[in-house]
C-alpha cells in the first residue's frame, strides 16, 4: 500500500467522518491479510487500541496511551519473567518518572589493598 499523508492529513481535516470510515477499512483488509491463526490475536490487540484511543480526551492523550502500551508491550516481550510478575518498579507513565534525589556515596578502595 502507498501512504498519501498529505491525502489523509486533507481527508482528517475535510471529512473526519470518511477519515474514519476509511481508516476502519484499512485495518479491517490488513488483518483480513494475516494468516487465520494470527487474526484472532491481531483483531484482539486492534480492539485494545480502539479502547485506549476512545478513553483518551484529545489526540495527544491517544498517542501517549498508544506510546504506553507499546512500551509495556516491548518490555514483557524483552523481559518476560519480570513483566510478568507486574515489578512495580518499572513505570511507563511519563507523569511518574520525576527526578529523584538521593545521596551519593563516593566508592574508595580499602586500605591495604
């Protein structure tokens, strides 16, 4: 498929309604591509960002939740047993990864050694 963005940037900003309609059908044909056995799991992960992208209040908010959920995503992929066990010291929020202080403690070599 050849990817016009400026045709769909025009279409968005003319007709949201046909923008949609027109992205649903592409989607819809992309998985219709995927072998029998991967379209279960693909209409089931389509479905998941339909479901972020309607509980986000703007485009941006989409785009971060999306962004999100590809990191989690990546990170159970990459790490499997850690992800899996829900480490609560891995966040994909960007809101909770504020700059923390800490002391820091110089290392030395022992004495005699």
């Amino acid at each position: 498929m050849n990817f016009d963005f400026d045709k769909w940037a025009d279409l968005a900003q003319q007709d949201p309604a046909a923008f949609e309609a027109l992205r649903k059908e592409i989607i819809e044909e992309t998985i219709k591509g995927f072998p029998s056995d991967a379209r279960r799991s693909m209409d089931g992960l389509q479905f998941r960002i339909d479901m972020e992208r309607r509980k986000s209040k703007n485009p941006m908010g989409s785009c971060i939740r999306l962004s999100n959920m590809m990191k989690e995503r990546l990170y159970t992929d990459s790490h499997p047993v850690t992800g899996a066990m829900g480490d609560s010291n891995c966040s994909f929020d960007a809101s909770a990864q504020e700059k923390k202080e800490g002391e820091i403690i110089p290392l030395r070599k022992p004495a005699g050694g």
